[in-house]
C-alpha cells in the first residue's frame, strides 16, 4: 500500500506535477485511512460522541464519553497531521492535494457508520488547507509559515466537524470543551511541526 508513496520519497527527480504526484498522494491517502481503521475506537467520525443524540444520562458516562471524544480528536489529529507535515516536508504540492487526501480517507472512515452529512464540511476544511499552503508555503525554509500551517489546519479541520454536528442536532458538550478541543487539536499540530523543522541553533 505505501509502494508509491515509498518510490516516490526517494525519486531524485522531486517532481511535482499532478501525474507524478497523484500515486504517492492516494498512496498517503489510504495509509491515513488505514490507520484511521485501526483506531476506529478512539475516532470522531466513527462514534461522534460529541453530538446531541449521543448524550448519555449518567455522570460517570458523560465523563467518560467526554474524555474519549478529547483522546480521539487529539490522536487523530497527530495521525492526519504527521502524514500531511510528511507530505509537505517532501514536496511542493498542487492545489487541491491536500483536500484529496483528507476527504477520500475521511469518506472511506464515514462510510461505516454512513454520516456523509460530514464529507461537506471535510470538504470545505481541505479547501481551507489548500488555501493555507499556498498562502504561507510551509517549509523548513520558511518555519513560522510552517507553524502557523500546522496548527491552523487541524484547528479549521475540528471547528467544521462541530460545525457539522451543529447542523446534524445539535452538540452537548459545553462551549469551553468543544472550544478547547480545537485549540488542543490545533497545538498537536503545532508540535508536530517542531519534529518536522526543530528550531534553529544559534550557530545557524
């Protein structure tokens, strides 16, 4: 599954035209999905804990519940994040790559459960991070475009997903949670950066 994705890594050409690029992307794609898969248990678009019909009556569940929603969005941030920062690392990227990749290895999460109600806002947060790279052209040659990609992305990525539980009944959660959350998702992706493009030494 990770051939293309390995061929092209280590292709010394580093063309970035959509034809080259398009296998290593569905490559990177079905790798997010895989292991979007495994961590179904812990993922805010396979159980959306969040969401009003979810809520559960008993204190010790909705504690529970909270907690899992938290751990889920987070884990799943560091896993979205790493792969698309890897991407972003390697090569420069066209327009729409990183909406490809988010909505097809979303779509294949959601595609379980059925909640395509979500592939909409999925959709417009790729757009966003498309625009975003292409603003702030996030590299270790330009580390605060970086920074500032990786944690917007997640941060504009989470705010649609509540904004779609909004319109799919509502949310239960308190507005500092969910509030927070994004923030959190967002500083996930923030650090992750640093393992990317660590910062500069003073001799450098």
């Amino acid at each position: 599954m990770t051939g293309p994705l390995r061929a092209a890594w280590v292709c010394t050409t580093n063309d970035s035209h959509w034809a080259a690029l398009l296998p290593a992307l569905l490559s990177l794609t079905l790798l997010l999905a895989i292991l979007s898969f495994f961590t179904a248990y812990a993922n805010p678009f396979t159980e959306l804990l969040a969401a009003q019909a979810a809520r559960p009556l008993d204190r010790q569940e909705i504690m529970a519940n909270q907690a899992l929603g938290i751990t889920g969005i987070l884990l799943q941030t560091g896993l979205m994040m790493g792969l698309l920062l890897l991407a972003v690392h390697r090569w420069s990227l066209k327009f729409g790559s990183l909406t490809l990749v988010l909505i097809i290895s979303t779509a294949l999460t959601v595609s379980t459960h059925t909640d395509f109600q979500l592939l909409p806002f999925v959709l417009g947060a790729g757009l966003i991070a498309d625009t975003l790279y292409w603003l702030l052209k996030p590299s270790v040659t330009n580390l605060d475009g970086l920074r500032l990609f990786a944690f917007v992305t997640p941060a504009i990525f989470y705010a649609l997903y509540f904004a779609a539980l909004v319109f799919m009944g509502g949310i239960w959660w308190s507005i500092h949670i969910w509030s927070g959350t994004i923030v959190m998702a967002g500083i996930v992706g923030w650090l992750l950066s640093y393992a990317f493009a660590p910062p500069r030494t003073a001799s450098e």
